[in-house]
C-alpha cells in the first residue's frame, strides 16, 4: 500500500511552495505547522540536505469529524504535506488520509478519509495545470 500521494514539477522550491499553500488553501486546508527540515538539520545538527519541508494542513470541518469518531485520531492529525527538491524538480507528497483507516482500524473514519484525499488530491492536480 502507498501511503502518499505524490506530484513532480519541474519549477523553482519556493514558487512551489506558495503555489501548495495556495491550492491546499482553494481546497479548505489551512497549514497549522511548518517544519523546514533542511534549516533544522544544519542548525542541530551541521548536516546539509536538499530543500525539506513539511506543511501540516488541516481542514476544520473533517478533523472535527474524524475526532468525532475516534478521539485518539489526532496523533495522526494534521495532514502532512512535504514539499522537496530532487534535483532539478521538485516534489509534492501528501500523505494518504487512508492511512488514518488502516491504522485505526475504524470504519467510521473512511468516509472522512475519503472526502480529505479527494481535496488532497484535487490541492496536487492544481499544482499540475
């Protein structure tokens, strides 16, 4: 099972980034939390590493639903979305709210899921056009 869902774009990392954060945005995410993973590891570490970073994007409406059905849902809440450089492209990976279900194992979490990738879907094919 693959747990992302993935786009490849041949443009510059931080045009990329407003564009995610823009179509994330269209389709009712907001991003509660940034992690800029290459910033990090110089700073702790004194590693160097290709542009990293992690959105954590929420959509109010289906984390209220899905912490409706099972409360514990939020360590997997928010939706991460990592935007990377690999060489001259750079990469968008959403994780696959399916994952909420396989590890929860609630069925009452799938219709959420299911309306949380269509939006995450809809957010990475906007990136495309």
């Amino acid at each position: 099972m693959s747990y992302a869902i993935t786009v490849r774009l041949h443009r510059p990392f931080g045009e990329t980034v407003e564009q995610v954060r823009a179509a994330l945005k269209d389709e009712g995410f907001g991003v509660l939390t940034e992690i800029d993973v290459q910033a990090t590891l110089r700073e702790k570490l004194g590693e160097t590493m290709e542009d990293y970073l992690i959105l954590g994007a929420c959509n109010p409406p289906l984390a209220h639903r899905a912490l409706g059905v099972d409360r514990q849902i939020g360590l997997l809440l928010p939706c991460n979305v990592v935007v990377r450089t690999d060489g001259d492209d750079t990469v968008v990976e959403a994780l696959d709210p399916q994952v909420m279900v396989s590890v929860s194992d609630r069925p009452g979490l799938k219709p959420v899921a299911d309306e949380a990738a269509r939006r995450l879907v809809a957010a990475l094919e906007k990136l495309e056009s």
